[in-house]
C-alpha cells in the first residue's frame, strides 16, 4: 500500500466518531419520515433508491481511494462528507427494513435470528419460545 492512500485511510479512522454523530441525529429524522409511510410497497421503493445512493457513495468512496493511489487526490476533504452520507444512508435504510418488518407483523427469533409472525409463540425455525 503506498503511503498516499495509507494517509486518507487514516484519515478515514479520524472521522469515525464525528460521521456516528451525525448519523444519529440523521436517523432521528429518517425515523419520522419513515413513520408516516404507510404502505410497504412505498417503502420498498424507498429502500430500493437508498440502497442505489448507497452504492453511488460506494462508488465515490472508491473511486477516491484510487485516485489518491494514483497521485490525483481530490481537493478539499470529500471522504469525510461521503462517509458522513454512507453513514447516514446506513441508518435510514435500517429504520426503512425495520418498519417493513413491523408493518408485516414480524418479529425475529433471539435465538436463532429468524423470521416469525407476531402472533407466534414459538420459533418456527428452532422452536425457541418467543
Ligand atoms: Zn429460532
């Protein structure tokens, strides 16, 4: 690894806990958003275009990463506001999957992490009393 991208890997450690910051303030406000939809089929959609801007993030982040191993950093600091965003489109996805989840009354097994109807009472997977 050449010490260029060794530099902006480093610099990507400094700002973990400044991107969990803003991603817990962004998630507050994901979470009303997604509680005023309604539909599944909606949030499906919805999950479908932050999954794509996710991989847009993804992308960038990469495309960073080699032009900085080919000595054509970007000016300013772009990893830090793409990581702050990746951040924040991890948290609303999650909230989005959760409230798909709950509105087709599922919950999920502690024991083995499976997918059971709300009204069960024993895990249709492992038989672990729910
Ligand atoms: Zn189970």
């Amino acid at each position: 690894m050449d010490d260029k991208v060794k530099d902006l890997l480093d610099r990507i450690r400094g700002t973990a806990s400044v991107a969990a910051d803003a991603a817990a303030d962004t998630a507050r406000v994901a979470g009303k958003k997604a509680g005023q939809m309604v539909d599944v089929a909606k949030l499906n959609v919805q999950l479908f275009d932050l999954n794509g801007d996710y991989n847009e993030v993804m992308r960038q982040l990469g495309q960073v990463m080699y032009d900085t191993h080919k000595g054509q950093a970007p000016e300013g600091d772009p990893v830090t506001q793409l990581l702050i965003k990746a951040d924040e489109l991890a948290e609303k996805i999650a909230e989005v999957k959760a409230r798909i989840a709950d509105l087709r009354q599922a919950q999920t097994c502690p024991a083995c992490g499976a997918p059971c109807g709300k009204g069960d009472k024993f895990c249709r997977t492992c038989g672990q009393a729910l």
